[in-house]
C-alpha cells in the first residue's frame, strides 16, 4: 500500500527493524514502554521516553507526514503527538496480539487518531469508535516436506531464557532427538547441547521455518503466525509479567486463543513442555496466516482520498 506514495518507516533497532532498512528508508526511535515502570525501571522508562519524544520530534519536523500509520508500541506515541500537532491525519490499528480488549497503547494514544482500527470484534467492542478488519484466516494447503530441526525463537525484542533454558534441557533429557537451533535475543543464555544464535535477519527466519518440522516460541503474534504460515509445529511458552518477562500477561491471552482454535500447544513449565510437546507431535498440523487485503483495500482509499484533496 505504501509503495505508491512516498514513505518513510519508523520502528526499533531491532534485528527485524534492521532487515527493513536493507530495503526501506527507516528512522529508529529508542524502546520504552509503560510497562517498563511496571516492572521496577521507573527511571529507565523516563530515560528512553525523553529520547524518544526528543527523536520523534526531529523525524516529524525532517519528513513532514501528511499521514500517519502506526501499528502501535510505545516507542511511537511521540510520533503520534508531534505529528497529530504538525497536522497529519492518523491511522491507528492496534495490534493483532490483542484478541479480547484493546491494547494500552490503543487505550493512551487513541484520542490522538483520527481512525481507529481493531483487528477483532471483541476487541473493537471494548474500543469506542473502531472499525473492525479480522485479518485471521485458516490455510488448506500441502504441508511442505518438513527435516528433523526443531527452531527455537524468542521473538525480536527482548531475550527469554526461559524458554531456552526449557529446551535445552529437554534436549539433555532425550525429548528432542531432532537437532535443535535456538535464536535466544542478545545477552539471552546459550546453553551447551543446542546451536545458539543471538539475532537472525528475517528472511532467514522464513527460511527455518521452512525446513523446522517443531517450532517452540514465545507467544508474540508474529512469531506464531510466521511458523503457521509455514505448517510447523507449534509449542509456545508465553512470557509472564510475575516473572519479570513482559510488560503484562497478553502473550498468555494470545497462546490461549491459537489453542483454543486447534493450532498450537502451549506450557507453563518443563514439565507441561514434555507433555505439549508429545501432543505437539501427535497432532496434524494446521496452517494459518493473516490476510489484510480487506484492511489494504481500505487504507489505500483513505489515502487517495487525502491525496485528492
């Protein structure tokens, strides 16, 4: 939708953010989240929300949007505030983690939006004024020849060692006799008897993804999504905020919902990850994806209408 008019993308200096600079022109803003307050940062919080506004303010004033489109996280409120202030029409869709309410971000930010957008019916339910585009959608395809590979992943942002430490020592106790390759986050562990790697680009994700017969991850959306997308396996361990993992317990909410549909397995502890992963392997897998051609349809008209005017 974006490459018919001139864009640029703000995001995080993530492994990810990076893999779009190869090909987009990106601004990076700092990460900061309220969440971060929450789990004892206060100062931290405050530190990267004043880099934040003072670098959101500086793209706004070099770019000058006309018109905004932000998926959320709390790294873009500022680009939201100082563009809402220069004039620009903003799109908030908030994210397809958020099944059942609306997001906190979706809740701070959306008196800043001039549209927006909820990615379930529940969720815009509980979200005064939002458009509904489910974009969820099951796939009847061959499964893909699968190799012995068993892909750990804990997601872009942060490190979870917990769930590397888990799969390690299901590797150790013979529960995984496939080879294992883990994407453990930087400063994440690295446990002897599995392959390791901090970060990986995202086109060589797609590509384990294709080959990895089990895939256990954390329990963001993308992650998830991505390894339905490519028929695999699915355990996911969803991060706790009582464990100092994540900003609140959303991943469980998601994890919940994907199972409730018949698509993954999921656990808490080593001992449910033997269990998940025994009815990981008698299950038939099942393919998903995400479909937004509705949601592009959509935006693409509410840009041209802004153009024409």
């Amino acid at each position: 939708m974006w490459e018919m008019h001139d864009h640029v993308l703000v995001t995080e200096d993530t492994a990810l953010g990076r893999s779009i600079a190869a090909t987009e022109r990106v601004h990076f803003v700092p990460h900061f989240a309220v969440g971060q307050a929450r789990l004892g940062a206060p100062v931290k919080m405050l530190r990267t929300a004043m880099a934040s506004a003072l670098r959101s303010l500086a793209i706004v004033r070099q770019e000058r949007p006309d018109l905004i489109i932000t998926t959320g996280a709390g790294s873009q409120v500022f680009i939201l505030l100082w563009g809402r202030l220069w004039g620009a029409r903003i799109i908030l869709i908030d994210s397809f983690a958020r099944f059942r309410r609306p997001s906190l971000f979706a809740r701070l930010a959306g008196p800043l939006a001039h549209v927006r957008i909820a990615q379930s019916a529940e969720s815009a339910a509980r979200w005064k004024g939002a458009r509904v585009f489910d974009p969820f959608r099951l796939l009847e395809v061959p499964r893909p020849a699968k190799e012995p590979l068993l892909f750990a992943t804990v997601g872009a942002t942060l490190p979870f060692d917990r769930l590397i430490t888990t799969v390690a020592n299901a590797k150790q106790a013979g529960l995984v006799p496939e080879r294992v390759i883990a994407q453990r986050g930087v400063g994440g562990v690295a446990p002897a008897g599995i392959e390791t790697v901090e970060e990986l680009p995202f086109d060589e994700v797609t590509q384990l993804l294709d080959r990895a017969d089990i895939v256990v991850c954390h329990g963001g959306t993308g992650s998830l999504i991505t390894a339905l997308r490519a028929s695999c396996r699915v355990v996911a361990l969803p991060r706790r905020f009582s464990r100092g993992e994540h900003y609140d317990d959303h991943q469980a909410e998601i994890v919940e919902a994907f199972a409730e549909r018949g698509l993954i397995d999921w656990a808490d502890t080593e001992a449910d990850f033997a269990a998940a992963l025994a009815r990981a392997r008698a299950r038939t897998p099942r393919a998903a994806t995400t479909d937004p051609s509705a949601l592009l349809a959509f935006l693409a008209e509410y840009a041209a209408q802004l153009q024409r005017r």
